[in-house]
C-alpha cells in the first residue's frame, strides 16, 4: 500500500503479495479494527493514520 499513492483495491494488494482473497480479507479487517487502515470505497483500503504512507516509504530504504 505504500508504493501507491492513496486508496487502493485489496484484489490488487493480494495479487502483488500473490495471497488468496480469504487471506487478504482477514488482515484486511485485523487492520481496520486496529485502525492502521480504512476502507474510503467499496473494495478499496487507504491508510487511516495521516503520514503513515511516507514514514514507510522511508523506513524501507
């Protein structure tokens, strides 16, 4: 999610990470309950916590 810039489509996360969709569903919710991420739109998640994507994008390199 953090290559992207804003709200992305879960399907496309789990192709990228090559995860079935029942995986990609059950961390999608473990995530929006700990309120790391939300869900804009119907199938799309975003993160909920401002500055998340750019602290992230940093870390990794």
């Amino acid at each position: 999610m953090a290559e992207d810039d804003g709200a992305v489509a879960a399907g496309d996360i789990g192709k990228r990470l090559n995860a079935k969709s029942n995986v990609v569903a059950n961390y999608r919710a473990r995530l929006i309950a700990a309120g790391l991420i939300e869900a804009p739109a119907y199938g799309k998640v975003d993160f909920a916590i401002p500055g998340l994507r750019e602290y992230l994008r940093k870390s990794r390199t």
